[in-house]
C-alpha cells in the first residue's frame, strides 16, 4: 500500500475551505424560513382514536372512479410520499388521475400499549376500507401497501378479498428468512417478549437507531459531511432538513402489535408459510386472488428484491406484475427518477385493469 500523504499547506487550505463552506452553511441555516412537509392538500374525512383517514383534494374532473388507499408503515411518518412539490407519490398520482387517500396512523401512546395486529388489520384498515367505500357508492378500492404497511395489506387483502380490488405493493417484505436480509438477521435474535414486558411501547427513536445502524457510516456520518457541499443553497438545504425531519420523527410503535408482528413476520416468517394469524383469521396468501403490482427497489437495504419479488409464487392469482425501482428503500419515495417512473408505472397498470 501507498502511504497516504498530506501536505501541511495542503491540510491548512482543506480547513479554511471547509471552515468556509460550514460558515456559508450556517448563514443559510438562520436565513431559512419556516419549511412544510406533506404539502398536497387534502381533508380528513375520518377519526378513529390516534388515526387519521384523508382525502386528497383531485386535480382532475374525472379521476378513477376506484380510489387508492395508502398504507404506509406503522414505524414511520407517511409524509415522505409528500415530501414538497417537486418529491411526492401523491402529488404526481393525483396529477395523472387518481383518487388517493391515505391512512395517518398518528402517534400511539400509553393508551395504546395493548392494541394488536388484529385491531389495526381488521379494525382500523378494515373500517378506513369501508369508509372509503361508502363515500364513492363502490363495494371494494385499490390498495397501496408500502413497506411493513404492504406486509398489512397483504394480509388484510388474504383476509377481505372482496374489498379490494387490486392491490399495489412498494418495498414490502415478504420473505424475511432471505440471506441478505440484515434486519431480519438482527431481529431474529431479539428477546422481543423481554423487549415489550420491559418497555411497553416501543420507544420509536429506538428502532430509529436501529435503522441508522444498517449504514452507520453513511446515514451518521458522510451524509452530514456532504451536506456542507450545498448547504449554501437554500433550496438544498430546506431539502436536507425536510429528510431530516422525517427519519427522526418516528412514532412509538404499540407495544402487542409490536410483538406479533415481530414474531409472527420476522421470526417465524409466517407470511409465506402460512402461518400468520390476525385475531381468529388466519391469512392465506392464496387468498388475494385480485390483481397485483409489486414494486421493489434494486438497491433496497432494508427490504432486499429477494425478500420482495417472491410475492409471486405465493399469492393466489396469476394476474401480477413486478416493477423494479432503480434505486432504494428511500429513493424510490423522493428521488427525481422515482418522481417520473413510479406514479406512471401505478397509472398505466390501473388503466390496462379498467380497460379490460
């Protein structure tokens, strides 16, 4: 190996360059006005204790008159599928025709420590479905499951087959025995029965860290030194600070719903063999027999293609089609790429279903 060498004149005029550039950075910072996240307008059309069913208002006058429900993940805000004008699913969704609300899961507290899966796969989706269905006169919708939010979907749709009519799955894991699959690795070790007797909810910056540690080096540190690259830029940095503001603001996660899906998803993988139950329901993945779009993410760290693009052996209808997503578990959301590809592909397999 060579021996790395710094000149002394060439390590003083590195510090004055990044002294400059954190000084520019800082001045932008204070100048900053106050920035706004989940920026698409929308009502709520629906409460039930901590959550929040919205509409998006439509920005055509005739959208699909079979709307989209989003699902996202419990352990995250959904505001990162409508980021700003120029980063959001939702905007370019509802630009392209579609109907779209959203399921706010909100934030669990005390109160909810023993609500289960059942309560919010055959409770809270259960009757968000029915509300949506109602106000358009229809007897079943599309449904957006992303990420853990897809793994519920999925399992709400084996459950209710006859309120959905086709269902989209992002990033969502479905195999979690995969062999490149880190979360899983970690997750299975845990003594998750000791976790919750112990904590009760579980504390979201917790497993917020936990998802930082996948990439310690690159989400703890480097990107923070590659912020003061464009932190002189207004723009640049409103953008940083909206991202940043999403990864730390992470819900508790409900204490029983945490465990089961713990151990009935990860550790016992029991989505694939059958072996998941919601309550009394058992869920049998050859009961979504609507049709299906699985979109995943090549470079996907939390969620693998392998632990994705299995969903179609296993499902109950031949009718599906996969979407991989150049990119990853977060650029598929924001990314400028994501913005063009995504939304169309969603479009264009909604229309081919209503033109047959």
């Amino acid at each position: 190996m060579f021996p790395l060498f710094i000149s002394p004149e060439q390590a003083i005029q590195d510090m004055l360059e990044f002294q400059k550039k954190l000084g520019e950075g800082l001045t932008t910072l204070t100048q900053l006005e106050q920035f706004e996240v989940g920026i698409t307008p929308k009502e709520a059309v629906y409460h039930e204790d901590k959550l929040t069913l919205y509409r998006y208002k439509p920005m055509v006058d005739n959208p699909n008159p079979t709307p989209i429900l989003i699902v996202y993940a419990l352990v995250n805000r959904p505001y990162m599928l409508d980021l700003q004008p120029n980063r959001s699913l939702i905007k370019n969704l509802l630009s392209q025709g579609q109907d779209v609300y959203l399921i706010d899961w909100g934030y669990p507290d005390g109160a909810d420590r023993y609500l289960t899966l059942a309560d919010y796969v055959n409770g809270y989706i259960h009757r968000s479905v029915k509300a949506v269905c109602k106000r358009h006169g229809i007897d079943k919708i599309n449904v957006l499951g992303v990420c853990q939010g897809g793994a519920l979907s999925l399992s709400y749709s084996a459950i209710h087959p006859e309120r959905v009519n086709s269902l989209i799955t992002m990033v969502t894991p479905v195999d979690f025995h995969t062999p490149d699959n880190l979360l899983s690795h970690w997750v299975n070790k845990l003594d998750v029965d000791l976790l919750v007797d112990t904590l009760g909810n579980i504390p979201g910056e917790l497993l917020n860290w936990t998802f930082l540690s996948m990439k310690p080096f690159r989400l703890t540190g480097q990107k923070y030194l590659d912020m003061l690259d464009n932190l002189a830029d207004s723009g640049a940095a409103a953008n940083f600070l909206r991202m940043e503001k999403w990864i730390f603001d992470s819900p508790d996660q409900a204490g029983e719903a945490f465990r089961e899906f713990i151990k009935q998803y990860f550790q016992n993988n029991g989505l694939i063999k059958g072996k998941v139950c919601i309550g009394e329901h058992p869920v049998d993945l050859k009961n979504v027999t609507m049709p299906v779009l699985n979109i995943y993410a090549s470079d996907d760290h939390l969620v693998p293609p392998s632990a994705s693009k299995v969903l179609g052996r296993f499902i109950g209808t031949e009718d599906y089609t996969e979407v991989v997503f150049k990119g990853g578990h977060i650029g598929i959301y924001v990314s400028g790429r994501a913005q063009k590809q995504v939304p169309t592909a969603i479009t264009e397999w909604l229309d081919q279903l209503s033109s047959r």
